[in-house]
C-alpha cells in the first residue's frame, strides 16, 4: 500500500514537471524526455480508439518527427503559435500499473485551457503513457492524448502539444 | 453594392479584384445559400463508409441534416434527417448499423429504404391514413460519380456528370491509382475555421502561397534530401493552373516530394523504396508511361465546385467545407486510400498523410491561422478588396499564378448573378 502511494507519487512529480515544462514552453527539455523508440499519438476526436496503422487520426510521431514538431514550434514560422499561445494544464486522476518488465502503464486526466487571440478554450481529455525506468529517472516510450472533445470546433487546430 | 460590382475583373489590364463583403456580408452569406450552394451538387459522402446493408452516416450538407443508408438490396440511400412525423431526427449517431430506422420520440419506424412500416395505434388515424405520404424524405437529387455521392437541393440541376465538365477526368486520375477501388479509412478530422468559407476553397488551391506560409514544412521535407535517381520529371514541363469549367479547379504540380502512388522519397524510408517501385510498374503495365506520369509524379489540388477538395499529393484527402456563418466554416477531412493496400503500404501512407495534413499536421495549422488572420482583417472595411490577379497577363499560368482561384470567384459571381455558366478558356 504504502509502496504504491509512493509509486504514484513519483509518477505524479514526473508528470507534474512535464506539465510545466509545456506549460513553459520548454519544448527542447520536454523531448528530451522521450526514449528514441516513444511514439506520441493524439486520436480523431470521431474515433478515440484509432489505431494510427489503421485509421486516420491527428498525430502520429515517431521520435524524428516528434523532434521535428518541436523544432517547428520552436520557430517563429509556426504561424498558429507564433506568438505562442497561453496554456496551463491541470493533471489529475493519475492511475499508475506495474506492468512488470520495468515499465509503468499510467493513465491521467487532463485539461488543458489555451488562451490566444482574445479567445480562449479548454481541451479536455485523457492521456495515456508507457513510461520506462532509466536510472532513477523515468522516460516516456509512449504518450497517448486521447481527447473528449467531439471536434476541433473551439480550436480549429491541434496546434500545442496536448 | 450591387452583386454585378463585387467582383473587378478587367482581362485587359489585369485586375482581378474581390470585395471583402463577400467573406463578410451576412446578407451575401444568406443569398449565396440560395444561390451558389442550393442549385449545385454538394458532396455528401463515400460509398466505402457504408460497406455493409444498414450502414448508415449522418451529414450535415449545406446547412441539412442528413444521413445515408445502404439498403439490404445493397443501393445507397440518402434521406432527410427528420421524422416525417413531427420532425424528430430519426438518425441520432454519426455512423451505425440499422435493421429498421425507429424514431424515438412515437416510435415510427421505417426501413431501410425508407417506406414507414410501424406506426404504434395506427387504428387511432382513420381510415384515411396513408403510410406512403409519410415514407423518409430525399433531397431532391442525389447521384454518385465513382464512389463519391452527391446531393442537390436543385430539381433541376443538371446530371451530375455534366456538373462535374473537365474536374471528372481529374477524378478519374484519382481514383484509377487504386487497383481494387478506393475506401475511406476510420475516422475523420473535423475543426471549425473562424472564417468564410470561400477563403479556404482558395487556399486550398495556391500554390503562391506554400513557401513562405508553410516554410517549416518545407525545411522539414528538405532535411531529408532528394532522390533524384531515375529522374522522371526535369524533361517535364512545369505544373498548370486550371480553370475546368463550372467552377471547378484545379492546381497541377510536378512532384518532387514523395508519392504513396508512385514515387518514393527518402521520407518514407529505405525499405519503402521497392515497394512503391513495384506499384509504379503495375501502374506502367495498365495505363502506358504517360498517364502513369499523370498519376505518380504530378500531384493536383482539386476543386469540385462550390466546396469539395480532392487533395492529392502526400496523399488522398478528401476535404468538405460546409458554410456556417460568414465567418465560420466547419471542415471535414477523410483519407481515402487504395482497398489493395495494407500492412506497410498503407501505413506509408496514412504516415505521409499527417505529415503535411490535418490539423495536427506540419501545414494545416498556419492555414486555419492565415485564414483567420485574413478574416480579422477584413474588418478593417475601409480597406476594401483582395487582390487575385497574379499571372493574369500569363497566357499558360503556373501553380503559383492564380487563374484557378479566378475560375473558382468567377463562377460564384456568375451564380450570385443568377447565371449558370462561364467561360472555361478564362485567364
């Protein structure tokens, strides 16, 4: 009991320093994160379940192009961001499972309200991760941003990282 | 202003200009709902989405709730979404599978072609009651061109194939790439653009403005080099801007970049490289070597008037622009992909699709971000046209010129007019 608490624990301060480090548009330290063979995947809001080798979804990053979306919202050329927009992300509900070959299978909510242009909404949704110890540090081999939203009606774009 | 003053359009000079009211005016919003989007054919959906009898999808087309059914006799129904009765909507989920069509709110039923079979207490009617003047309602035409279903609100539009005049053939070239006929893959991408409609027909279709708004893109492309082994394409001539004839468009690329259909590039990997070679010849074997340059090396944006995108080039969109406001459109995008491709073709493909496309994509976020940009603008009003009239004077205008926007503005005026027709050799 008292060893899940802390698991947990350890799984939320990971997450919790992840939200900021987007939040505080550290994108460079947030890739670093990820392990070379992570995938980042954020389904069609018609099809939460979508499998990206199977169906269309919004985003489906291997490690280059995951560093390569960095890259872009790094630049001043990533028009929809540029200037960036104001987000603060609120992560609850955090569920973690040992899944017994070292990795951890966690689930959380998230909200994440993103204000632009005089105009500002919620995503809402569920994040999914596969997280991998390294040391005593963990690394994320798989992110899963699943979100409740019906559609991009508020946003019109997945344009930040959820 | 009158409608006729709208648009400036002097072949002579050169000068193609549209008013901004015409992305603002709700006034023009209403009338071109009359007008442009109630007399053509509007594009309801694909027959691969409903593969099985009772498969049904539900649309919203041109402002219509709609859904359509594929009967047990295996044909494709399109109905009015809205109970015959008191109005209820009678399809209630996005996509399903349907024995019988119950209402919800007195529990009419209908099947799948739509007839009314079940009425509780029907008795209580008199013996007067007709089931037949209660069956679900069809828009007033529907028709299909090669998997794509259309509707029109139009009695009276013309058939469908002859709607469609020169952007058929550009069709053709699409969907002859699959060799077992195309389908839609699961899911779709939906988001809202906080600007009218048109502007989007526009975008999707100029080529002028793809370095400087999606640069990152194009670096990231770069960043994986070229392959210029078994150069196809140099001895080419450069790619076309095209007006095809009631409005529809077209912008015609050389492609340098990867095609799933049938030109590899470093993007998709070494060990696609054989594969998409194999796909070439069998593309060779079929069609010769000229249209099979046609198919793989040229990519073409295409638009079916008023507001269907046939997108082919990282790979197949189909995009649907459905007006809402002046100032608001909602947009759906599917993929469409060749039935014979699965396992490491497909996942290519649905891989260099999200590359450029979607609205997680590397491009399509600066879109919805230009066009909304365009749109704050304009309520600059004193500052009153936009300015189309790049390449006029060019007597074989390129992709980066803007003839096929022109094609697209000219026809809308034409129809605002209460006109049906224009010149298909236009500048």
């Amino acid at each position: 009991m008292c060893r899940t608490g802390s698991l947990r624990n350890q799984v939320e301060d990971f997450l919790f320093r992840e939200a900021a480090l987007l939040d505080e548009w550290r994108l460079d330290e947030w890739v670093d994160l990820f392990t070379d063979d992570a995938r980042y995947v954020v389904p069609s809001t018609d099809l939460p379940e979508g499998d990206p080798a199977r169906d269309l979804v919004f985003i489906d990053d291997d490690i280059v192009r995951l560093r390569a979306r960095v890259a872009r919202l790094n630049s001043r050329h990533s028009h929809r961001e540029s200037p960036r927009s104001r987000t603060r992300r609120f992560v609850s509900n955090v569920r973690v499972e040992e899944t017994g070959d070292g990795e951890l299978r966690v689930s959380a909510n998230v909200l994440v309200y993103r204000f632009r242009s005089g105009e500002g909404a919620p995503y809402v949704g569920a994040i999914e991760y596969i997280l991998r110890r390294d040391g005593g540090d963990l690394r994320i081999a798989y992110r899963r941003a699943v979100l409740d939203l019906e559609d991009l009606a508020w946003h019109g774009a997945v344009s930040i990282i959820l | 202003m009158d409608i006729k003053d709208l648009i400036v359009d002097d072949r002579d000079r050169g000068v193609f200009r549209v008013h901004r009211s015409c992305m603002t005016s709700a006034g023009l919003f209403e009338q071109e709902r009359e007008r442009v989007l109630d007399r053509c054919w509007i594009y309801l959906g694909h027959e691969s989405e409903v593969e099985a009898p009772g498969d049904y999808r539900r649309r919203t087309v041109a402002g219509r709730p709609l859904f359509f059914i594929r009967g047990k006799d295996g044909q494709v129904r399109v109905f009015l979404n809205s109970c015959p009765h008191r109005g209820a909507m009678i399809c209630r989920r996005d996509a399903g599978n349907a024995g019988v069509l119950q209402c919800f709110y007195h529990a009419w039923s209908f099947s799948t072609d739509g007839d009314l079979i079940g009425v509780p207490g029907e008795d209580a009617y008199g013996p007067h009651f007709d089931r037949t003047e209660f069956c679900l309602k069809a828009p007033p035409r529907v028709d299909s061109y090669r998997g794509f279903h259309f509707v029109s609100f139009n009695p009276h539009v013309e058939d469908l194939v002859t709607y469609l005049a020169g952007a058929r053939d550009y069709l053709d070239l699409v969907v002859d790439q699959a060799e077992e006929g195309m389908r839609v893959v699961p899911g779709s991408n939906r988001y809202t653009i906080k600007a009218n409609w048109k502007l989007l027909a526009e975008n999707s279709l100029d080529g002028y403005h793809l370095v400087p708004t999606h640069r990152t893109y194009v670096d990231y492309i770069a960043g994986f080099g070229t392959d210029d082994s078994g150069d196809t394409v140099s001895a080419r001539p450069p790619g076309a801007a095209k007006a095809l004839g009631g409005g529809h468009c077209v912008s015609e690329n050389i492609s340098r970049n990867g095609r799933p259909i049938a030109r590899w590039h470093p993007v998709f990997g070494e060990e696609a490289r054989e594969r998409i070679s194999l796909v070439r010849r069998r593309l060779v074997e079929k069609y010769g070597e000229e249209r099979t340059y046609r198919m793989a090396d040229t990519s073409r944006n295409l638009l079916i008037y008023p507001n269907l995108l046939i997108m082919d080039f990282v790979a197949i969109s189909i995009r649907y622009i459905e007006p809402v406001a002046p100032d608001r459109m909602d947009v759906t995008a599917w993929h469409l992909v060749p039935r014979e491709e699965s396992g490491p073709a497909l996942a290519t493909r649905l891989d260099s699709y999200l590359t450029f496309l979607g609205p997680g994509g590397f491009a399509t976020p600066d879109d919805v971000e230009v066009l909304e940009s365009c749109q704050a603008g304009f309520r600059a009003t004193e500052a009153e046209w936009s300015d189309i009239s790049r390449g006029m004077l060019n007597p074989s205008p390129g992709t980066s010129d803007e003839l096929q926007m022109r094609g697209f503005w000219r026809q809308w005026h034409a129809h605002m007019q209460g006109r049906n027709t224009t010149n298909v050799q236009d500048r």
